[in-house]
C-alpha cells in the first residue's frame, strides 16, 4: 500500500502517502490506519517521522487519535476545512468583492441542479425557512435571527443541489459568507428601508425552484447577486 521514502522532510511525504491513500479510496471515512509501526516498516521512515505526520494532520482535522484504539480517519472532514478557508483569506488580504465573486459561482449553478433535484420533503424544509423568515419580519425582530435564516435558506439549495463538492465548498466558506450576509443585508435595509425586498427574493426563489423551473431559478437567483452586488459596492 505504501511506498519508501528517501527525502528531506520525510513527515511531508507521509502525508502525502496517506492522502493519496485516501484520495484512492483506500481508506474511508471512520476507517483505522495501521499502527505507527507498521506505517514506519511499510514506508521505511522513523515512527518519529511517522508521529510527526499524525500530529500534523490531525491539526488538519484528516486524522482522530482514540486513546487505547489507534489513529482513525476523521469522519467528519467537512468541518476541519472552514477555519483554515477563513484564515487563508483574512492572511491573503481577499477582498469582499472576492466573496461576492465567489458566491455568484456557486450559487447560480446551485440553484439550477436544486430546482432540478428537489425531493417533496426538502420542499417542506424549504418552505419552513420561508415561512420563519416571514415569522421574524412580522414580529419585527431585527437582522441576528433573520441573518441566521438568510445563510440557512442559502445552505439548504447547497444540500438539495445534490453536489457534494458544491455543498462542501459552501460549508467551508461558511464562516465568510455569515459575516457578508450580515453587512449585505444592513446595507440593503438601510437603503430601501424595507425588510422585505429580501423575503422577497427569497421567495421567487423558492418558487422557481419548487416548480422545478432551472432558468427561472438562475434568473431570480441572478437578480438577487445583482442586488447584493449593487448595494454592497456602494
């Protein structure tokens, strides 16, 4: 399964072997990799390169270390990769007109795979969405919850794309694209004065997507990046 290795810095080609492993399948999500000596003979490294190489990428989030059990497969990768998404691109300098670039990618092809997947339960959890956005603008409770709801409804046509590459890439740019809704919508509020030219969007885009109609849900997904777009710029 494993190759030898001769070279400097041989921790980095450590991982670098599991993660081909994992990229060919070998190993799983949840799965036991062999025990430290075993990956020191396989690979004809020192077990102190080998636990150099666990640390690492455990600080990754690729690996789990179970007292008394072994080193696993983390199962939950997804989330390793938000923090360091983020700190990439607070590091680099990103602009907001970046996240915005970034948004308008994912979302438009998003919306049309989800108006064309969507599920009769996942219409249900769409609408619910919509009807606690609504929920809040009546109660006139201001932009936290509605912030909240706003990513929600934004996540969920990730999930119901049923791309998992899309979906991934939306939970990790997770913590970027909450902190952008936030000053959108106070943007968009405080010059229309109007919760609701956002419900509304929301809306047409729910309906575009409920009746299975992919141009109409880029259009109205395409106006809504417009809006964002236009007034967050100024």
């Amino acid at each position: 399964m494993f190759n030898n290795i001769v070279n400097k810095k041989v921790y980095e080609k450590v991982i670098e072997q599991i993660q081909e492993s994992i990229f060919r399948g070998e190993f799983k999500k949840g799965d036991k990799l062999p025990s430290e000596r075993e990956l020191s003979e396989q690979m004809g490294v020192s077990r102190t390169s080998i636990r150099e190489a666990i640390r690492v990428m455990e600080t990754m989030g690729i690996i789990e270390s179970k007292q008394g059990e072994g080193n696993f497969i983390c199962s939950n990768i997804n989330k390793s990769l938000i923090e360091p998404l983020s700190l990439l691109f607070k590091l680099n300098n990103g602009s907001w007109h970046e996240v915005i670039e970034l948004r308008q990618a994912l979302e438009l092809e998003a919306v049309k795979f989800a108006s064309e997947r969507i599920t009769n339960r996942e219409v249900m959890e769409l609408e619910n969405i919509i009807k606690e956005m609504k929920e809040e603008i009546d109660g006139k409770n201001r932009n936290e919850v509605l912030v909240i709801l706003d990513q929600k409804f934004h996540n969920k046509i990730s999930s119901i794309s049923k791309n998992y590459l899309i979906e991934c890439l939306f939970l990790t740019s997770s913590k970027l694209f909450e902190a952008f809704i936030k000053d959108a919508r106070e943007k968009i509020i405080n010059r229309y004065s109007d919760e609701r030219i956002l419900l509304n969007q929301h809306i047409d885009i729910y309906n575009a997507i409920v009746n299975k109609d992919p141009n109409l849900a880029y259009k109205k997904m395409e106006e809504h990046m417009r809006l964002i777009k236009e007034n967050y710029i100024k």
